[in-house]
C-alpha cells in the first residue's frame, strides 16, 4: 500500500502543481513583478580590508534569476510541496477509511482539500497578510513561529471534528481559538518603506489585488488536490 501511496501522490502532486504554476504565472507572478519595481535598494556594503588585503563580502542569498530559471524553480518547489500536501491529504483519508469507515471518492476529497486550504492558508492568512515586495513585515522568526502554531492546531482540531467522538468535537473550539489567543506577530509601521506617495498608493492597490489572487490560486490548487487525491484513493490505493 506504501508504493501505491507514493505513486498515486505523485501523478497527484505534478498536476495540481502544474495548475497551481499555471494560475500563479496569469495572476500571481505579474502582481509581484511590478511590486518589485518600487523596491527600494539597500545601501551597498563596502568591501573590508584586513591585514592590507581587500575582501569582499557577498551578503546575498542566491536567487534564481528572471526567466526560464525563476519559473522552474517555481514550478519545481510548487510540485513538491503538492507532494507532500497529497501525502498527507492520502493518509489522512485512509485513516478515515480504516477508522471512521469514511468513504474516498472526488467529491469527498474536495472537502478534505478545502479543510487543507483552510489549515495552509485561509487561517494563517487571517493573522499573516500575503505580503508582497516592499510590504513592511514582523520579525521573520516571530511569523514563522506563529504560521506553524496556527497549521498544528488547525490540523489537531480537524483532526478532533473528524475522529473523536460526541462532545469531544468541542476541543476543536480550544485548537482554533488557539493561535488568535496567542496572537499574530505585527509590524511597528503598517505599510510600505517606499518614500513616494504615489508608489506607496500603487502597492497598496496592488496588494489587494495580490491578496485576491493567491487565494484565488491556493483555492483551487487545494481543490484540485483533494478531488484528485481522493479519486486516486479510491481507484489506486485498495484496503
């Protein structure tokens, strides 16, 4: 059952990567380049000199480059995170088979997918705006730290809806309020660091139309993920 679960999420994983590539690349990717545009540059370090010799120092972090490159690596990082998402979406689909004697089939799987769309990327999203180029932003740790406790406990209180019983469904209550009790991590500023004002108005315009498209686009990447998987379960994966 292992190797047809491997298989089956990857034939799920590259098409719903490949769609959730195709909508970003009509959507997504034009609204972050043209934020890229007014970003502002950072000060260009000096080169250190020790002992009388010159050296210099390359702070930055590799990046793939516009083009070919920048879309592959999309795509290649788009599939496997639909891997991983499929594996999990097909486990916990089998679980709900053997133990919950939960049917699998495409329209069941949506379900599952809309719950993952809620739990990656719906809740989190209500604490942590998508943030496109130049948007100001909390401290990196404090947002990622906060995005995996907001995951963990939207996963255990789907995981409590769908496997315990009676009233014990109630600690789903406790899980989701969890991470709004905690509370997300914010920016000093709200905001852009552009200094024109007319810039700082065509981020904010396209900020909202970026909010629209990577729900857009993560809503029907988790469609297609969890009709898939669950057709997929139910016609490859046997008991």
């Amino acid at each position: 059952m292992f190797r047809s679960m491997v298989l089956t999420a990857l034939g799920v994983a590259l098409v719903a990567g490949l769609v959730l590539s195709a909508v970003q690349a009509l959507q997504v990717s034009p609204i972050i380049y043209a934020a890229e545009v007014f970003e502002v540059a950072e000060p260009v370090l000096e080169a250190a000199h020790v002992d009388g010799d010159e050296h210099s120092h390359d702070t930055e972090t590799w990046a793939p480059n516009d083009g070919f490159e920048r879309i592959g690596a999309t795509v290649l990082s788009n599939f496997l995170a639909a891997f991983g998402f499929a594996i999990l979406l097909l486990v916990g689909m089998l679980m709900g088979r053997d133990k919950a004697h939960m049917s699998t089939s495409l329209g069941r799987g949506v379900l599952w997918g809309l719950a993952g769309y809620a739990t990656f990327f719906v809740i989190p999203a209500l604490g942590l705006v998508p943030e496109i180029p130049g948007m100001e932003a909390a401290v990196l740790e404090g947002r990622q730290a906060w995005w995996v406790l907001s995951v963990i406990t939207s996963v255990l209180a789907f995981i409590s809806l769908v496997f315990l019983p009676g009233y014990a469904k109630l600690i789903a209550v406790v899980l989701f309020a969890t991470p709004w009790v905690v509370g997300a991590p914010q920016p000093e500023f709200h905001g852009f660091a552009h200094p024109d004002a007319d810039a700082v108005v065509a981020l904010d315009a396209l900020e909202a139309q970026f909010i629209v498209a990577t729900a857009m686009a993560n809503g029907l990447f988790w469609i297609a993920l969890g009709g898939l998987s669950g057709y997929a379960a139910t016609r490859f994966i046997k008991a």
